[in-house]
C-alpha cells in the first residue's frame, strides 16, 4: 500500500510527540529531526491539529503535544479520509455494485480497522529509538 507523503510524515510526527512524553516539541526542532520544511510541516500539523490529535502551544516555549493515545485507525482517517469510506456504486449493473461492497470493499474496511485501531502511536513510538548523543 502506497500512502502519500502528508500521511508517511504525519504518522513520524506522530511518533516523534509519542516519544516526547507530553513534552511540548518546537515546530523547527520536529522539521530537523525528520528533514522537512517548515512551510510543509506547518500543513501537516494543521491536519492533525483539526482532528484534535496534537495541540499546539504559542510563544517562546510553544510547540506541539500529542493529544492522547490516539490509534493508527484515526490517524489514517485524518491524513487519508478516503480510506475511510467506502467506494461508491460505480457501475449501472446494481448486482455488480452489491457483490463488490459485500466481497471486497467492506471486508477489506473491517479488516483495516481491526488491525489499526488496537495499534496505538504510543506503541509504535516504543519501538523507535533515537540516536545516542556523543559528547566531547
């Protein structure tokens, strides 16, 4: 499965603020650590920011803080609301339109769905180690 870029970053932002601990994370210190612009981080947060998964706080301190423990299944849905609904009926052969949402489209929801939302971004960011600092 091939999702876009929005969503790939989204999820690493996702992650970086799960490994913060409730820690506010600076908007230019998150698009160093994961290579972006902050024009396009700004994008990607706003996305997040609408669906009430990460807070943003303003000033000298401000940044932004994982609202949560959000699942993979809401973080999906915000950065890719397509995957969560289902297709139309495309074809004029009603018959067609039925076998389809019943065999395959809405299996393959249900099956998205139970994998993703028992997977937290807290359990994904456990498995994410940074690297270690060396000081002189």
């Amino acid at each position: 499965m091939k999702l876009t870029s929005k969503t790939r970053y989204g999820i690493a932002v996702m992650v970086l603020l799960a490994k913060a601990n409730g820690q506010t994370l600076p908007l230019t210190q998150i698009a160093e650590r994961l290579g972006l612009s902050k024009i396009y981080l700004e994008q990607v947060l706003s996305v997040l920011r609408s669906h009430q998964l990460v807070s943003a706080q303003k000033g000298p301190t401000g940044g932004y803080r994982l609202e949560g423990q959000p699942d993979l299944w809401t973080i999906l849905s915000a950065l890719e609301p397509e995957l969560a609904i289902l297709p139309e009926a495309d074809f004029t052969d009603e018959r067609m339109n039925k076998v389809l949402l019943e065999t395959l489209y809405q299996p393959l929801h249900n099956a998205m769905q139970s994998v993703l939302v028992p997977l937290r971004i807290t359990a994904i960011a456990e498995h994410y180690t940074e690297a270690p600092m060396y000081y002189i």
